[in-house]
C-alpha cells in the first residue's frame, strides 16, 4: 500500500495511481510533509505491507542513502530507486526473525562448539576473533565477525552444502553438546527450509527472535535480518532495495555489496518498540496505541474500537493508510465529507488535517493505520 512503482496502490472509485491523484491534491499530503521528504509526483515517504511467510525470506540488508544512491547509479534494473530501507516490523501472530549480530562470545562459543561451522573458517581468523573477546577489543571483535560473514558468504556453494549436510546428520544421530542445545531446532529448521544454504549457517552470527502478536521492532540500515516464520505489519521508507546474502537463488545475491554496507554492531538483544497510548486509556485490547520507530519517514497505529463504541483520532499534520485487520466498522471524516463501511482487507487513505472516527457495529472493527507527520519524530520511546 503506497505509490512505489513496483506495486502502486490505485483509487478504487476511479481506478487511477494514488501517487497521480495525490499529485492533483497536495493538500492531502500537505506541503510541510512534501518538502521535509522532498516529494514528488504525488510521492509518499513510506510503504505499509501486510506480510505472511511460513518459510524465510532472504537473508538481507537495506542500504543507507549513500550506498542506495551508488547501487541505483550502478544497476537501476536490479535497485530500482535511490532511496534507503529503514523499516518496522509489528507481529500480528507469533514472529520468528534473525536480526543483528550475535555478541562476540556467543560466536566464539559456537566455533568451538560447533566443528562443522567452525571448519568453514580458517585458523588465523578463529584466533584473531578469540584474541578479540579475550582483550575486550571491540573494534577488534567487529573486525573479525565481519570477516566471518565475509568467509561464510563467499565459500563454494557445495562446501558449504557439505558442511551444513555434516553437522545436520550430526543432529540427527542425537549428538548435541550443550552449547547446541538450544540453537540445534532453528538450524533444522532452516535446513528444512533452505537444505545447505549458508544462511543456516547465519544463525550462529546473528540474533534469533520469537516475538508474540503485538510486539515490533525497527531494522536499521546496514542490520542484517531474515525473517522466517509469521503474519507481520511491515512499514518502510518508500523503497525496494533489498540486498541479500543467502536464502536466494545465487544470480540474486549481492555478496559484494551486502559486504559493503552490512552494519557489524554486536548487540545481546533487539530492541523492542514500547507502544504509548495515542488516545487516553488505550490498552492491547482496545483503543489506539501508537508504535513510534527511530525512524522519520513512519509510524503505525493499532486501533481496536470495542463492540459499539467509536475511537476518535486528532487530526494528524501528514497524510495516512489504515487497512481493516479485523471486523467491520465505520470511518466517518469528521468534517462530513465522507463516510465509509468498511471490512477486512479494505484500505483507505486518508489525507493531512482531517480528524477521523472510527465505529464497530456487533463486531470489534480492527485497524492498523500507517503515516508521517511533518516534524522530525523526536518522542521515540523504546525500552
Ligand atoms: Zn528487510
């Protein structure tokens, strides 16, 4: 949902692009949110999805402007804009993901505990990581995890096959040193997904999640991720530059530039988005809470409007995209210019200025709303 033209959303009245009749009506966007983004053509600055994946996406990156800008400039047909990635993920059922680089020691845990993984690496590079940890050399440690991924990503495809295949036989025999023990489901897991894809052999480099409905976080350019499994809410930055390292078939991947532009910050932990309540009185289960990223061109709304009841939402100063979850309901524009019944997987785009109110009938009517506002998002609460 939004005006990127790899998949642009159109007025289902007219059936003309979102992006030309938002052209015809810049108010709707407003002039502040179209100079701070520098808009054109009826542009807007993020991108809302609805995704639902039982099997990996790739292993990937979202490059920074600069990097964006190089690769578009060098391969337009394959990054088709110049614009960085920053996104949000919301959980709209159970949500595994790989995000972020693993903590140091957890690495050198695993490479000595792991001797299929570990045999991927050379000698110098296993003792330059050690030596790292051992010295409490940052710089050191992000040196030599990155030249890891380096190593794993450009092995020969059957070397990694064959290393992967070992330690996966290894499982299956039922011998798991205890280091393993709680990584061995994920690894067979992934191999279920993608048999000997190196990205298996990711999940000892990087963060694995299991986040419930309701939770979110926000990926960062440069963070490598890879989602697996579950139904997410995804907003993004307006654009489709994905560059990925495995999970994919072999002419998609852009292990050069993934290289490039993977950000190597070793974290224990992902960050969660905390929601605060953007109508008073708001709880998980009802009224609108408002998930705030650390980044300027978004923010998404949960609305849950009890059996009958109606949630009033404040005029916001950017243009917005609510889709309908759950139930059905009405959206009625408080100045009377429209009133509309909606139901699950409708859309509706509303314009900048307008305080809207939403109403469930017999039902709980239950929305997302994505949108921006023209001032830098300065109030980001995250615990
Ligand atoms: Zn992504």
């Amino acid at each position: 949902m939004g005006t990127h033209p790899a998949a642009p959303s159109r007025v289902l009245s007219s059936g003309k692009l979102l992006s030309d009749h938002l052209a015809e009506n810049p108010h709707l966007v407003g002039q502040q949110v179209i100079d701070r983004f520098g808009l054109q053509n009826g542009h807007l600055p993020f991108l809302f999805k609805v995704l639902s994946f039982d099997r990996a996406l790739p292993v990937q990156i979202h490059p920074d402007k600069r990097l964006a800008e190089r690769i578009h400039a060098n391969e337009p047909e394959r990054y088709v804009d110049p614009n960085h990635k920053p996104e949000m993920a919301l959980a709209l059922s159970q949500f595994h993901a790989l995000c972020g680089i693993l903590p140091a020691f957890q690495v050198t845990s695993y490479l000595s505990s792991v001797p299929e993984f570990s045999s991927v690496f050379p000698q110098g590079l296993k003792d330059r990581l050690a030596a790292a940890v051992k010295a409490q050399d940052v710089g050191g440690q992000k040196d030599a995890v990155k030249d890891l991924l380096s190593v794993l990503l450009k092995a020969g495809k059957a070397h990694v096959e064959q290393k992967v295949k070992a330690l996966v036989d290894r499982y299956n025999r039922g011998q798991i040193s205890h280091a393993e023990g709680k990584i061995k489901p994920l690894i067979m897991r992934l191999n279920e997904m993608y048999p000997g894809d190196s990205g298996v052999f990711c999940a000892f480099l990087l963060n694995h999640f299991d986040l419930k409905a309701g939770n979110a976080f926000s990926v960062a350019a440069g963070e490598p991720h890879a989602y697996i499994s579950g139904d997410i809410i995804e907003c993004m930055a307006t654009s489709d530059n994905t560059i990925t390292a495995a999970f994919s078939p072999e002419k998609e991947k852009d292990i050069e530039n993934f290289l490039s532009g993977v950000l190597v910050h070793p974290t224990t932990g992902k960050t969660l988005i905390q929601p605060t309540m953007f109508t008073p009185g708001s709880t998980a289960t009802s009224g609108t809470l408002l998930f705030n990223p650390p980044i300027n061109e978004l923010a998404v709304m949960q609305v849950i409007v009890a059996k009958s009841q109606t949630e009033t939402h404040h005029a916001l100063r950017g243009p917005s995209i609510a889709i309908v979850f759950e139930g059905k309901g009405t959206i009625v524009w408080a100045d009377g210019s429209q009133r509309l019944n909606l139901t699950r997987g409708q859309v509706v785009f509303i314009g900048q200025g307008t305080t809207v109110k939403f109403s469930a009938l017999e039902h709980p009517f239950h929305l997302y709303r994505a949108f921006v506002e023209f001032e830098v998002n300065t109030n980001h609460t995250t615990t």
